[in-house]
C-alpha cells in the first residue's frame, strides 16, 4: 500500500471515531427546542386557565333583584346554590325557561351572593316553594394543578437556561459531560507543525520524541521505555506553549482532544469531578490518543480544603484528575499534555513522576531565537531593502514569541498608513518603540523649557551609558513623549547575556542618577521626571542585598519579604535591627552612585551640552551616531 493509500485509510479512521464520539442529539439546536418548550408551556396553562367549566355554555350574572323578577315571572326553570371550593365564595346558578330568556341568547345565570343577604333570599325562595339545593363545584382547575403547573413553566424556564448554557455538554442532564473538542484533520484549514514553531528548539525536541512515540511504539519499547503519562508545559505567557500543542495536534495521526482548565468548573459542585472522568472515558475509547488541557493551573490548584460554601469544588475535580491519571485502573494510551504559566500553584501530587512525568520549560526566546522567529512570521510580510530583522532581534531582548508577532504587525500597519511599498528598518523600529513604551504623544504640546529639561535628562543618561565600563552599549536616545515619558534611553547587550555582575549592577545604579544630576545642573532645580529612575535604583540596590548577597555588611546571605499574596500577614523572617542595615546600606549604595556619576557629568559637562543641544535639534538619535559625536572611551 503507498503512503498516499495509508494516509487515505488513516483519515477515515480518525473521522470515523470523531462520528462515533458525537453524543445521540447533538445536532439540535439547543436555543430553538428551549423555546418551544417554553412556548408550549405558557400555551397549555394559558388555555387551561382560562377554560371554563360549562363546557361553552353562555352564563349571564343576574343581580339579585333581576333574580327575583325572574322568579316572579315564572322565567326560571331550575337554580341551586353553588359553594365554590376554589374561591371559598357561594353563589346562585340556575336556568332560564326555554323561549323566556327575554330576547337574550343566554341559557343559564349566575347570581352572585353578598355576605348577610343569604338567609334572606333563602327564605324568599322557600316562600315561592323554589327548591334551591346546594353543590360543591370543583373547577377543572383547581389551586393545587394551577400551582403544578406553575412549578413546571419554572422547571422549564431554569431547563432552557441551563440547556443554553450547557448545551456543549449534553444538554440539562448532561452536566457532566466533558467539554474536550475532539480535532479532526480538516482539508481545508492549514495544520499547524513542528516547521511553524520556532525559537523554542529544546522543547520542540522533546514533544517531538512524544509525537514519534505514537507513530513508532516499537522502537521505544524494545529496550524496555514507556512512553510518559503526561507532559506539563511551563513558561511564561506568549512563548508559544498552546502553539506547541497545536503544532502536536498537526503531526500527530491520532485523535487530538482539546479542553481549557476553567471548563470543568461550574456553579454546581461535582460537576468538574465528572466532567474529568467522561473525558477520560473519551480518551479510552479513542485511544491511543492526546489530551491537551490549557492553563490547567485553574483546576489543578493546590487543595485548600473547605471553601467558603463549606464544598470542595476544586479539591474534589482535582482529586477525580489524580486518580484518572494515575489510579486503580490504568489508562494506556492516554497521554496529558497541559500547559501553565503558574506551576508555583500546582499541587505537588499532579507533579510526581507517574501523572506529569516530564515538565518543559518553554523559555523566552534568545537572541537567535527571537531572529528564527522574526523571519518566521515576517515570512509573509513585504521588506524593504533597508530592514534589518537582526537588528531588531538585539533589541528586543525580553520578547516573548507573541510580542515579535505583534511587533511585526504593528510595523505593517505603520508601513500601510504612511503608503510605502515595503515594511522599512525605521517602521521595525517605530513598531519597536511602540511596543515597548507606548504610541508617540504627538499633543503633548511641550514647551521649550519641558523640552530643554528632557533632553538634557536623557543626555544624562545617555553620556553615562557610554562612560561607564560596565553598562550596555548605548542603543537609542529620544526626546519624544511616548506613553508616560517624556524621553527613553534605550540601550542593549551585545549578546544574550545569563549571568550579570556587581559591578553592572552599580553602574546601572549611577546611570539611573544622571537624569537627576543633568537637570540639576542645567537648570539648578529637580523635577518629578526621575521618579521612575528613582525606583528602579533602589529596587537594584535592595536586590544587590537581600537577593543576590552582594552586601559588604551581610555577604552570603537572602532576605526575602513575606509575599503579599499570604493569606495571612507574616513579619518578614529577620530582626528589626537587620531591617535597618538593609536600609542603610541601600542608602550607602545610592549615595555612592550618585557621587559617582556627579563626578563623572561635571567632568564632561561639555560633551553634556553637545548632546543635549543635538538632541533637541534631532529629538531622536541612534547610538552609533552619538559615539561618533562624541568620540568617547569609556572609563576604566
């Protein structure tokens, strides 16, 4: 048989199981019969309630003098005295001689009865020798169906809500049928593979091995190797786990279910605890096969015990999830893949080996990597000769997979608004700078003095950059409003850099302080412009020191604060004494700094107006071209 041929079968083998997976009435529209059923309801105690109980005969209500003409003229035939027991009132009913109804088409009368006149009008009758006997009527309808039917137009209104809002799981019954998508290979939607996922080569590799697994069992397992049970995807948001999934989905020629954390969890507790064992039933009878559950972290919570309610709606889906993964009955051929950007939440009995034997780190992509990706999805953008994707990729460092994606639509917006033919380097950048700081505030409307403060604010920052030995090679300098500031400072390691030293850390503390220092020494004043600074040096120096043990005082040592996310206050876990040490040697440090880059500012306070003026005729200007300006070597 060809490989064309095995294909062939194989498809209609999957979509033969993807129609054996669909639930018998899956097809109705859960809206529509919701609203006939309610139709009908509301039809059927309608009619009902206003049927009458004379079977269509015409009754017409007398006054109780009309009554007694009626009687003296001989034109009544028969009355009784009717009790009613659905209103509790008593009233006359009788019937007209036939051909005396005085020109009316009724045939029967109702006289209705006033509390203190019966006796009376009893007695009157007796008189005239009417026999009048007394009838209990029992309505067609009585209190007790009207309230049965009441209660069934609520039932049905709460089923046609909960039919709308479950309907994907088999309608008001069906609460706990799974959510899990079953994904068939459609012909005419393009898969996703392993070719579409880039800068994440380590964890493409290992999903691969899982991937090979199913098409190749034999090769793995004659040297006595399982396959693993479950594979967590970890990293932060935008680094492409659920695109690895999907990648999966594409490659792999097995069935391929979907499902988020947060579809299990309902209003009703034991709901998601079912849903977890029907879809792993799914996943036996399609086996063998892959079940990927995104942002798991919403399910898979470490148990608390009682909520608030007094249920355990979490701890009993998880508790259902553990056993299905892991239990009495072993589900071969079953293999979890979930992914998280939260695994610090995840209860440590979901992580052993036996239920996620292996976790994935799926990192924020390296230098490489984010070029890999950049050419990936620009793949179908149109560039410019200038465009300089590698560039771009050195100046993104911290891009996720999803933030480059934005990236380069952004820059494909900008190239279509200003009518160019081709994405140029100044849109990647443009794009670049959007992403990052936020969209040019054109109507700021600045003055000259505003203006003046903030070039010479990022000049500071900029002759630090380039002076100091250990900082980063100056990349970008603005004097643009974008977003919240007034001005940027950008600039970028040369490589990906793991590892950084003391020494970085206290020159970024000194370029943090020239801000401050240059304005002060153009204007003899400060402004608020260097709160920001402010903040980021002293979260570098508390790090230098309660993180990273590179204090004189404290060496080799951790101070970590109690996380504000505690359920209960905690007093951090040293003495009040070490508190004010960590405190004082923070203001060491920064005071250090700032003497530092005082010295060095005023030392060069020429090449500080040089471009500081530039700056304000340019307003923006490359790094490369204020090195050459300048013609600076940095200090040793």
């Amino acid at each position: 048989m060809s490989q064309e041929q095995e294909q062939k079968t194989e498809d209609e083998r999957t979509r033969a199981r993807a129609k054996r997976e669909v639930p018998k009435g899956a097809n109705i529209n859960p809206s529509r019969s919701g609203w006939i059923v309610l139709a009908l309801v509301a039809g059927a105690l309608i009619a009902m309630r206003f049927m009458g109980d004379a079977g269509g005969e015409k009754i017409k209500d007398l006054s109780v003098t009309a009554f007694k003409k009626a009687v003296t003229e001989n034109r009544v035939a028969k009355v009784e005295r009717v009790r009613d027991l659905d209103s509790s009132s008593t009233y006359l009913r009788g019937e007209f001689m036939p051909a005396t109804t005085g020109g009316g088409t009724e045939t029967a009368f109702r006289v209705r009865l006033v509390p203190g006149e019966n006796e009376q009008l009893m007695l009157w009758l007796v008189e005239r020798g009417v026999d009048c006997p007394v009838k209990e009527h029992a309505p067609l309808i009585g209190p007790l169906l009207q309230q049965l039917f009441f209660f069934l137009l609520l039932l049905a209104f709460f089923w046609f809500i909960f039919y709308r809002k479950m309907g994907s799981g088999g309608g008001p019954f069906g609460f706990g049928k799974s959510k899990a998508r079953l994904l068939n290979e459609d012909k005419s939607k393009k898969k996703i593979t392993f070719s579409d996922v880039a800068g994440v080569d380590e964890a493409k590799e290992e999903v691969q091995e899982i991937v090979e697994f199913l098409k190749a069992p034999a090769k793995f397992s004659k040297l006595g190797g399982k396959i693993p049970k479950g594979v967590l995807l970890v990293g932060p948001p935008g680094t492409g786990k659920t695109l690895l999934a999907k990648a999966i989905a594409g490659e792999a020629k097995v069935p391929f279910f979907s499902i988020s954390g947060s579809d299990f969890e309902e209003m009703f507790v034991g709901v998601g605890a079912s849903r977890v064992r029907d879809m792993f039933e799914q996943g036996k009878r399609s086996a063998p096969c892959l079940i990927f559950i995104d942002e798991i972290d919403a399910v898979g919570a470490k148990r608390t015990g009682a909520n608030a309610f007094g249920g355990h709606s979490n701890d009993q889906t998880l508790n259902a999830m553990l056993v299905e993964m892991d239990g009495f009955d072993a589900n071969e051929g079953v293999i979890i893949i979930a992914a998280t950007n939260r695994p610090d939440v995840l209860d440590p009995a979901l992580l052993r080996p036996g239920r996620f034997d292996r976790q994935i780190y799926v990192d924020l992509p390296t230098l490489k990597g984010r070029e890999d990706i950049l050419r990936l999805h620009g793949a179908k953008i149109k560039f410019a000769d200038d465009a300089d994707l590698s560039r771009i990729a050195r100046g993104t460092p911290g891009f996720s997979g999803a933030d480059l994606a934005n990236l380069l639509n952004e820059a494909a917006l900008l190239a279509v608004r200003k009518g160019l033919d081709g994405v140029t380097q100044e849109m990647l950048e443009e794009a670049r700078d959007k992403v990052l700081w936020g969209r040019e505030r054109k109507s700021a409307n600045l003055t000259d003095k505003d203006r003046e403060t903030t070039a010479w604010h990022e000049a500071g920052h900029a002759l630090l950059q380039l002076l100091l030995p250990n900082a980063d090679p100056l990349h970008k300098v603005t004097i643009i409003p974008r977003g919240r500031a007034l001005g940027a400072t950008m600039a970028l390691p040369e490589k990906d850099v793991l590892n950084r030293t003391k020494r970085y850390f206290l020159d970024e503390i000194c370029i943090c302080c020239g801000g401050r220092i240059a304005e002060e020494m153009k204007t003899g004043d400060i402004s608020t412009g260097a709160a920001q600074d402010i903040r980021q040096a002293t979260a570098i120096a508390r790090d230098m020191i309660c993180t990273y043990g590179m204090s004189e005082n404290y060496g080799f040592q951790a101070f970590v604060e109690p996380s504000q996310f505690s359920a209960e206050p905690m007093p951090p876990p040293f003495s009040q004494k070490t508190a004010e040490g960590i405190d004082a040697e923070v203001k060491k440090l920064m005071e250090d700094a700032y003497a530092k880059a005082e010295k060095l500012l005023r030392k060069n306070r020429d090449k500080l107006e040089i471009l500081a003026t530039a700056l304000l005729e340019k307003e923006s200007m490359d790094g490369r071209d204020i090195e050459t300006l300048l013609g600076l070597e940095k200090e040793t």
